[in-house]
C-alpha cells in the first residue's frame, strides 16, 4: 500500500490554525472544538493533540498571531515624529486598532479572558511585545532628551499598566471609541509630563 504524503509540520500547524480562526470568528470559543478542527482539517482529534496539547493551547496561538499582526499596524503608525509624538501616536493606534479588533470580532473577547485566567504567562508575553517598541520610542527620547527615563523597560512596563484600560478596552468598559480616545489623550499627556525632561 503506497503510503500518502503528510503535510509539513509547519504546514499543518498553520492549516489548523486558520481552520481554528474562522471557526472562532463565526461562532466563538465554543465552536473551535476538537471535534470541528479534527474534521475541517480531516485528522484524527490524536493528531491534533501532536500540534497542540489542549484547546487553550490554540487558543494562545491565535492570540499571539493576532497580537503580532495589530502591534506591527501600531508600530506602523507610530513611526515618524518626535519621540513624544511618537509615544502619543504609538498608544492611540494602540486603543484604536485593539478596540476596532474586539468590534470586528467580538468572540476574541472569551479568548482573551480564558488565557488570562488560564494562561497568565502568555497574556503577559503579548503585552511583552507590545512593550519592545515602547521601549524603542523611550530610548530615543533619551537618545534626543526629549526623555529623561532612567529604565526604559520598566517605564515602558509602567505606561503599559496605566493605559490597561485603553487595550481591548470592550473587556473593562462599555464606552464609545470617542470617549475613550478623549480619556486616553488626558492620560498620555500625564504620562509624558512624568517623563518629559525638566
């Protein structure tokens, strides 16, 4: 019996992670099961398991590629200015594009929530590459002195846990993008009056 080719591992990964997306994006956590992956994918569900031990683990896959894919729009809008214009663009995308993502698609919402519960360590990974490119824009401002930041990463760490609310802001609260860019811009403009150099 001739034997039938196998996917690349990589391939394979890559194919049930999209089959795992679009179940996900049409009916939410749920639906991405093992059972629906293992037939879209047309494995068994053990084969399953090779790529990814538990659903979770699918789940932080997603949230990770996802997180990549918002932070380089982010980066992108925040690449030209100043340091300080640059901080301000870089925190704004930030609210507008994870707000526009939970909008998009509302059932990452649960995703988000079970790897935090389930998962903290990766939650805090995807804040972690977020926070390279703050540590970036903060370096230059000292680089320019336009900054005067003893520790960029852990003042990076900190603008991070202050604009928290401004990050999928759909899990904390129920305002509008307007209200909430309104409330961002006065918290940035605090911020950067603590690291503005006197």
């Amino acid at each position: 019996m001739a034997r039938t080719a196998t996917k690349p591992t990589d391939e394979r990964r890559a194919e049930i992670l999209g089959v795992a997306a679009a179940l996900l994006k049409s009916g939410g956590y749920k639906h991405m099961n093992v059972e629906a992956l293992s037939a879209a994918c047309r494995v068994s569900p053990a084969h399953l398991y090779n790529f990814f031990p538990a659903k979770i683990d699918i789940a932080v896959a997603l949230a990770d590629h996802e997180s990549h894919a918002l932070i380089a729009k982010v980066k992108a809008r925040a690449k030209s200015g100043k340091p300080d214009q640059r901080l301000k663009k870089f925190l704004i995308a930030d609210l507008e594009l994870t707000y526009e993502f939970l909008e998009t698609y509302p059932h990452y919402q649960e995703v988000l929530e079970r790897i935090g519960r389930q998962r903290p360590k990766a939650a805090n990974a995807l804040l972690a590459a977020a926070r390279v490119h703050l540590v970036e824009i903060l370096k230059a401002g000292n680089a320019d002195r336009s900054f005067l930041v003893k520790d960029a990463s852990s003042t990076a760490e900190i603008l991070q846990i202050a604009m928290l609310k401004f990050r999928f802001s759909q899990m904390i609260t129920q305002l509008s993008l307007a209200d909430l860019k309104r409330e961002a811009e006065g918290v940035i403009e605090c911020l950067l009056k603590g690291i503005e150099s006197r």
